[in-house]
C-alpha cells in the first residue's frame, strides 16, 4: 500500500471489484475514450472479478502493478493507477491512471501520480516510466507536467479511442538520473 496526505493507493484485490464495476460502469462515458479495453472485459461484475483476478495474478508476477486509489478518510474508491508493459531488463513500463468524474477537479491525479511514480522508481527501483496521453487531453497533460514527465513526442496513429477512430498520442516520460 502507498500512502499520501489524502489517499491511499492499494494492489487490486477482489475485495473492491465490486465497487470497481459499478462506478466504472457509471463513468463508461467519460472513461470510454482511453480505457475503451478495460470496459470491454467489465461488462458484468462477473467479468470485472475475473479482470480483477487477472490483475492480481499479473501483479504477483510482476509483469503489471496495478493499484486502486482510495480516500484515506473514507475507503472510498476513486480511481486507478497501473504500471504495465514492463520490461524488467531496463526497467521500464508504461503507467496509466484515471480518477472517477464524481471526483475529479481535486488534484488527487497529481498527488497518486507522485506517489506511484516515486514507489516505481524507489521501491521497484525502475529506471524510466512512461505514459501515452491524448493530445486533446488537456488536464492529463497538465498533471503529467506538474509530476515532472518529460513531453518526448508524438506518436502516430497510436490508439484507437473506443477500439474504433484512430489517433495520436503524446509520450511522456519519467526518468532516473544517476
């Protein structure tokens, strides 16, 4: 678990998989642009626990960690950071966050995106994360900045929103120097 002044980021674990499903589902609009393939495999809660389940197995494994993020004051879910694609030979993965809409507008992304970037770095002692953010997606942007990721470039034809239109990504990244 990773603690900060107002939240506390936890491994996935069956016990919020419900609680998961249900807010995802909710913000399956808001989300649906760049999460387009975790809501296809949480349809139903039956399926969420799986993807959970897989999550955990993944996360044991140490190919993806994935966390949820809570409100230390209440144990509320409200959101989700992952590190995935990791490559242990350099090591590096790609890292991905969303904060449920009902709390969004309270910079909890910056402070779980600190947190978690200084766990990478210093507790599974990676040399580089990294996140592709759309570029019509302004706040994600600012919250990578502010966490000091480096703007890289552009990546073509990289994503496809909602599995479909096909779009550009920006590439930040967060190294550490010698």
């Amino acid at each position: 678990m990773i603690e900060t002044e107002r939240l506390l980021l936890k491994p996935y674990s069956l016990d919020f998989a419900e609680e998961f499903y249900t807010k995802f589902q909710n913000d399956k609009t808001y989300l649906g642009d760049y999460f387009s393939r975790t809501l296809s495999v949480t349809k139903t809660l039956q399926e969420t626990k799986l993807y959970f389940q897989k999550k955990i197995e993944s996360f044991k494994s140490e190919e993806g960690l994935y966390f949820g993020i809570f409100l230390k004051e209440s144990d509320e879910l409200i959101g989700h950071i992952s590190v995935t694609e990791i490559d242990w030979s350099v090591p590096k993965g790609e890292l991905a966050y969303f904060i449920f809409n009902d709390f969004s507008g309270n910079k909890y992304s910056y402070e779980a995106l600190e947190a978690f970037r200084d766990f990478c770095m210093n507790e599974k002692e990676m040399l580089r994360i990294f996140m592709k953010i759309a570029p019509d997606n302004i706040a994600s942007k600012k919250v990578a900045e502010f966490c000091n990721f480096e703007f890289e470039g552009l990546l073509k034809n990289d994503y496809r929103k909602r599995q479909e239109v096909l779009t550009d990504m920006l590439l930040y990244s967060f190294t550490k120097t010698d």
